[in-house]
C-alpha cells in the first residue's frame, strides 16, 4: 500500500485501484454498533448512481442517508442485511484529496 496522506487523525492508502482511509474517532455512534467499522464505500461512475439507488429501493434496502454531495462527488448510503453502512460514491481517490481537509 502506498501512503497518499497523512493527517492528525486521518490516513489515506492505496494499492492498485483500490484505496481505503482509516479515521480515529472520539467514541461510536450509537445508531451503528458495528465495532471497528464506520462504512465501507465503493466508487461508481456518476451516470450509474441514480439507476443504482432505485435498484437498492426496489430490492427493500434501507437507504440511512439519501443522495448528498461530499467534496467533488456525490454519495449515498444504505445498509447491508447486518447493518454495516455501505456507501456508493462518484469521484476518485484524487478528487478526494484535492479538496480534503
């Protein structure tokens, strides 16, 4: 993995084209008890990402936070069947870092 950055609490790594960002946070949130995971989020390209929210609705998927932008993006996030949040978002790795804090 290759250290793309490093905050105060934050870090940022990547390996081929996958990437993950690993957070300190004060305490849980109690509305998502899953130890040690906040979310797990998966690139999808722009176009597909209101096609994909219809599917998650019509399959009966929960949707915890419907269709926002985050920095250059946008997300949605729903819940699998054991209720880890999920989150489908459109810009890369490099648009992430172009406008993170």
């Amino acid at each position: 993995m290759n250290l793309i950055h490093r905050g105060r609490r934050d870090a940022y790594l990547e390996w081929g084209s996958a990437w993950v960002c690993l957070q300190e946070r004060p305490a849980r949130r109690p509305e998502h008890p899953t130890p040690g995971v906040d979310h797990v989020a998966f690139f999808i390209g722009p176009d597909d990402l209101e096609p994909a929210v219809e599917r998650l609705r019509s399959c009966g998927v929960t949707i915890a936070r419907g269709l926002m932008q985050r920095g250059t993006g946008w997300s949605v996030y729903f819940l699998d069947p054991d209720g880890t949040q999920l989150e489908l978002h459109t810009s890369t790795l490099h648009e992430r870092m172009q406008v993170w804090r």
